[in-house]
C-alpha cells in the first residue's frame, strides 16, 4: 500500500503550497484521505510538493489504489472528488478569503476564487483549454466541448440538470456545496446581495468561456425577467465592473436547461455581441438621458444605454412589455396561446464609461408543424451541426458545438482532400459538404480544415439568422417604434 500512501503524500504536499492546508490540519487530513481510499493504516514518509499538475497527482493516486484493488478506483469521480474536497478549505475559510481580496478590488476577488476552483480541480481546466476553439472572420466564436453530453432532445436536456428525491432541490441550488451525490465536494460558493436579496456566485466546473460562472438567487424560485431582474444584473456589475452578465429567457427550448431556479451566467470574457454597434440609433421622449438602438447582429437584439440604474431598467422594461404582448402572425410571432407565453426578452449588461450597456435579445419559442422544435430555433439542416437549444451564450456570439463533431468533421476533411464521397452513415451532413466542396476545386490538409471553420462560422451566423424574430434590422425598429421610441 506504499505506493497509494506516497500518491497521498504527494497530494498533501500539493494542499500545503496551492490550497492553504495547515499544519495543524494535515494529520487529519491525511486520516480522512485514509479513510476514503480504504486504508487502516499508514505507510508514507511524507514529501515535498514536486510541482505537477493536480490531474497528474490524480491520475497517480487512482492508478495506485487501483494496482492494489482497492474498491475506490472503481468510482474514480467520486474519489477524487472526496480527496480534494479533504484537502481544500471549507466554505466559510474560502469565503472570508474572497472578502478578504474584495476589500482590495473585486477583480483581485474574482481571480482569486477563479485559480482556487482550478487548483481544486473543480474547473476543469484542462479540459476546457484542450476544447477546440476559434474566432471567425464574421465575428462568431466557435468552440467543440469535447467535456459534455450531447443533448438534442430539450426534454432530455432539462432532466439531465435536475435531481430526483428533493434533495438538492437542482442542481444549482447551494445544498450542492459538498454534496457527494453528484461529486461536488470540490464546490466552494460566496455570498452576494443583489435586489435585496441572497443570492450566491460559483463558477462552472465545465465553463464556456473565461471565468464563466453563474450567480445564483439562494432561494429555489422559477426563472423569471422583470424589472428587478434587470436592477439585480446591474448590481452585479457595480460589484464587478470586469464582468459581463445575462439572464437567459425564462421559456422551454430557448431559455437555459435549469428553468426552475433563478440564475443568471456570467463572465470575465468580452462576447461578440457586446462589440456589435448600433445601427439604427433610437430615443424615448420619456427617457432623455437613456441611448437606444437596434444591434447590427445576426440576431434580434437592441441596446439601451444609461448612467442612471432605475432609468435604465424602467426603460427595459418598457421594452419588455412591449414585445411580450407583440404579435405578427405575418411573421410567425405569437406572443401566447393555449400552450403558454411564448416571448421573452435575454438581458445582458457591461459596464462602460457610457454607463450601463443593456443588450435585450427578443426571443420567442413558438413551434409549427414545419418546425416543430422552434420557429425561431436552429432549423433542421443545421441540427446535424447545432440541434441542442440556442441559448443566452450562442445568441450572444459564443457557440458551444457538441464533442461528436470532433471525429465527424476530421472524416469530412479527409473526404475533401481525398475528392471521395461522404460515407454512408455521413449522408445528414450533405447539405455541409456540397457547401464545402464550391469552396475550392481541391484541398490540402490544411486548407481543408480551414474550410471547415469558415463552414461551421457560416453555419453558426445562419442559426442566429433563424433565431432571429424579425428578418430586417428596419423591422426591427418599426417594432421598438411601436413601443414607443423614436427615430
């Protein structure tokens, strides 16, 4: 058992340097770190931290007890999720921490939590940083997560996030910090007040793009857009002033996969949708010192622009009702039926020397018999590139493209160079292919993988395209004049 032991030591060591662990809490660390791997006894030395990777010293210990069968490897997860759960600091010490770098600049905070959660091997970074990625000519950010599930039916999608047996009540309510039911040991939160209320921030163990996290109302209350929400995003953003952060859609099928908790997702990364311009300016004769336009974006969206919080939200909210009662047969849009409410507006704020930047994504979750997954969703000849739903990330300029890609597009490009046909168990992606083909009359590896790119680019603009309510940035402001605004 001395090589488990040793694997032990070198993850002690590892906690000493990285993690904070005590000297005076090391013994019954190491006794609990017995305990979870099966061992009565002790047969180490101690050591030095040898300056490798958590994931290797990981890997080593898993290896170890499996050589000696030890029935933990057969749980790999969940064992080294225990043992680094063991040797991080407990909630409150990580919590009076991030105060602690708080008090000197929310960004000094955030970095802090962020290389903790990494170092904890609770944000799997280097999985992430191995996910394929790249930012497109048109502007679009393309990414494959190799990390994460599939999953394309939105039915599936919701019960993937939820939990049986009432406890937790989600997977994103606070009970989760420590819960070994679905390996979140390593999960640390902290505390925030937004709107008056408790709400918590963590980041994302599997997170799309840097330092996504999500901040989360402490109590488990159904998604919802109003003006307090808009309020509470603009919090967040005083208190963060470095981060963006959005609220998806409170609506099956374009809205986020966790509906029946309040959450909201943010980051430390500057999205394509936030440089976008506006390229139809527009005022309110109500709110003179607020800016306004619609978005020249592949999507449906308009920007309202404030230095006052209240003015800004009250004028969202004009916004928001509007569009929440608009309907346009002409053109699809059904605000409610028989089925529910079916429009809903995705805010997302930055704070600039122009004050508050809100950016509200119209959306709308309408179904049809020709497009019985959403009108205004992905339609079914991209579904073979993006099927799943198209949600506050995506419709902000950042899209997340499903691991199976990874194999699938390397068979398509070695077709390319090769001139042969798709295969037969390829033939969903011929649409892809043709479109890859009128690119040039041959291809080398590289050229083909670059092809590839602007395809998948082209593929991810024309999504948006269809999530799009209004076809014309003119219609566009034709609706937000509706509401009141003017040209």
């Amino acid at each position: 058992m001395s090589k488990v032991c040793d694997a032990l030591d070198a993850l002690i060591a590892y906690a000493r340097v990285k993690l904070g662990l005590s000297a005076r809490n090391e013994t019954y660390v190491r006794n609990t770190l017995l305990d979870l791997v099966g061992l009565e006894s002790y047969e180490g030395a101690g050591r030095e931290y040898d300056g490798r990777s958590v994931t290797a010293l990981l890997k080593d210990l898993v290896d170890a007890c499996a050589r000696e069968g030890l029935p933990a490897a057969e749980t790999p997860e969940r064992l080294t999720d225990s043992v680094m759960g063991a040797l991080m600091l407990p909630p409150e010490a990580v919590e009076e921490a991030f105060a602690a770098h708080l008090a000197v600049s929310s960004e000094e905070a955030t970095k802090w939590l962020y290389s903790y959660s990494v170092l904890s091997d609770y944000v799997k970074k280097e999985k992430l940083d191995a996910n394929p990625r790249f930012t497109a000519d048109n502007g679009l950010i393309v990414t494959i997560n190799r990390a994460k599930p599939e999953f394309r039916d939105p039915k599936k999608a919701v019960s993937g996030n939820s939990v049986k047996g009432g406890y937790p009540k989600c997977t994103i309510c606070r009970e989760n910090e420590g819960f070994f039911g679905r390996n979140k040991r390593t999960l640390r939160t902290v505390t925030l007040e937004l709107g008056g209320e408790q709400w918590f921030w963590q980041f994302s163990p599997y997170g799309y793009f840097h330092e996504h996290g999500i901040a989360v109302n402490a109590r488990h209350i159904p998604m919802h857009v109003d003006r307090g929400t808009f309020v509470k995003l603009m919090q967040f953003v005083d208190t963060f002033p470095h981060y963006f952060i959005g609220c998806n859609a409170a609506l099956p099928r374009i809205g986020g996969s966790v509906l029946a908790h309040d959450h909201f997702q943010g980051g430390g990364e500057v999205l394509p949708l936030h440089t976008a311009k506006i390229s139809l300016p527009l005022h309110h004769p109500d709110f003179p010192d607020v800016e306004a336009g619609v978005l020249d974006w592949f999507g449906t969206a308009v920007r309202i622009i404030g230095k006052d919080a209240a003015r800004v939200a009250d004028c969202c909210e004009v916004v928001r009702g509007a569009w929440e009662k608009y309907e346009n047969k002409a053109l699809g849009i059904i605000p409610a039926d028989a089925d529910g409410v079916h429009s809903a507006v995705s805010p997302t704020v930055v704070k600039t020397a122009r004050g508050y930047e809100m950016n509200l994504i119209l959306r709308n979750n309408i179904t049809s018999g020709q497009y019985p997954d959403g009108v205004f969703h992905a339609h079914p000849e991209f579904h073979v590139i993006k099927k799943e739903s198209i949600g506050l990330i995506e419709a902000q300029g950042l899209f997340i493209l499903p691991g199976r890609l990874t194999e699938q597009l390397a068979v398509i490009e070695d077709c390319l160079v090769g001139g042969t046909p798709l295969p037969e168990d390829y033939q969903e992606f011929s649409m892809i292919y043709a479109e890859l083909q009128a690119m040039a009359p041959s291809f080398t590896k590289e050229t083909a993988h670059e092809a590839v790119k602007r395809e998948l680019a082209s593929v991810c603009e024309r999504i948006l395209g269809n999530t799009a309510v209004f076809p014309t940035q003119e219609e566009t402001a034709q609706f937000m004049q509706k509401a009141g605004f003017i040209r």
